[in-house]
C-alpha cells in the first residue's frame, strides 16, 4: 500500500511538471519535489520511453521512486529546453539525466547548456528507443512477440502496404510500432522485459546505471 501511494505521489508530482511546462504555476511542482525528495529527473520523448526504463528498473530490482528518481515524458524532444529550464539548475536544481535520439542531440546540446546542466547524463538512441530494442532482441523475437500478443494479422496486413516493400524488416517493425494509439507503449514494456540479460541497448543500460 505504501508503495502504492508513493508511486502515487510521484505520477502527481509528473502531472504537476507537465502543467507547469504548459504555463501553469510552478508551486505545486516545487513542494511536491520537496515532499518526495526528488533529486532526479529523467527526460524522455514520450510514454513508450517511460514504459521502457520503468520496465528494466523493475527488472533489475531498481525503485526509483523510492530512490528520488522521477522519469518524465515531455511529449515530443522540441520540449527539451523548457523541462531543462524547470527542473536543472535555472528551476528546482534536479539533476538531469535522460534519453535523445541521435538527430535531436544538439536540441539536447542547446537546451542543457542554456540551463547549465552537464551532458552526461544523457544517452543518444541511433534512430529511437523502440529501435534500439528491436536490434538488440533481433528482428525474428520481436515478430514472435508481436504474434504473442495478437497483433499478427495487423502485422501481415501493414507488410503489404506498398510503402513497406523494399525496406528493411528493422525498418517496417519500428514503424508499425508507431502506427496505433497505445502501440509504442505497451510494446516498450514488453520489448524490455523478452531481452536477455546481456541484450540491455546501450543508451537505455547506461541511462539505468547513471542513476
């Protein structure tokens, strides 16, 4: 039950820093932070992401509420700057850690240098996270898991679609990942938990051990 409230508080304490991102007052943010004592916060594009380090922190026995580790979905990489602004040095004086793909890096550059925040606790996906993943588990494991999880026929009819022919099968599962509400979510948990010990993607093992 306590575990419980406390994943709670922190799931208020990231909707209170998603309205203040939006132009909201900043007060609730603050005490929450202080109440919590958050001394983390981890940057992420979007919930798939966040459904993924959560996943492997779970894996690994990691509670990284208890730990003051907040992981924070910004809805889209142009965001970087304004959560840097509020959470780094400039705003609470969390520190900062995170995930961004190698094409939005020097957003990331930008936005942490402009909010005085070291760059090393940010780790660079070569193309996305679910990418990332895809590769490490190898593309037959990600189609069984696919086919597990009822989304065969989805699958065989988006493999048919004439944007699809001639790309690589990297390629067309990273984009059928993205292609329905809820997708890139629920198989960023699950790509996580079908890896292998040794199987861990670089930027999304380095990101975990950082914090």
């Amino acid at each position: 039950m306590a575990d419980m409230r406390a994943s709670a508080d922190m799931g208020a304490f990231r909707d209170a820093v998603g309205c203040w991102a939006a132009g909201g007052p900043g007060g609730p943010a603050g005490d929450l932070a202080v109440r919590l004592g958050v001394r983390t916060a981890v940057l992420l594009e979007g919930p798939s992401d966040l459904a993924a380090v959560e996943a492997l922190a779970v894996r690994r026995g990691r509670d990284l509420t208890a730990e003051g580790v907040c992981v924070v979905p910004m809805g889209g990489a142009m965001s970087v700057g304004r959560y840097a602004a509020l959470l780094g040095p400039p705003g609470l004086g969390l520190r900062l850690a995170g995930l961004c793909d190698e094409n939005e890096q020097r957003f990331y550059d930008r936005a942490l240098e402009r909010a005085r925040a070291p760059r090393r606790g940010f780790f660079v996906c070569v193309a996305d996270l679910e990418d990332e993943l895809v590769r490490a588990l190898g593309t037959a494991r990600a189609e069984e898991i696919v086919a597990a999880e009822g989304d065969l026929r989805s699958w065989q009819t988006f493999l048919h679609q004439p944007a699809q022919h001639g790309r690589s099968r990297q390629r067309q599962l990273r984009r059928f990942l993205g292609t329905k509400k809820g997708r890139k979510i629920r198989y960023g948990r699950l790509l996580v938990e079908a890896l292998a010990p040794g199987q861990v993607p670089d930027p999304l093992d380095d990101l975990l051990a950082s914090l």
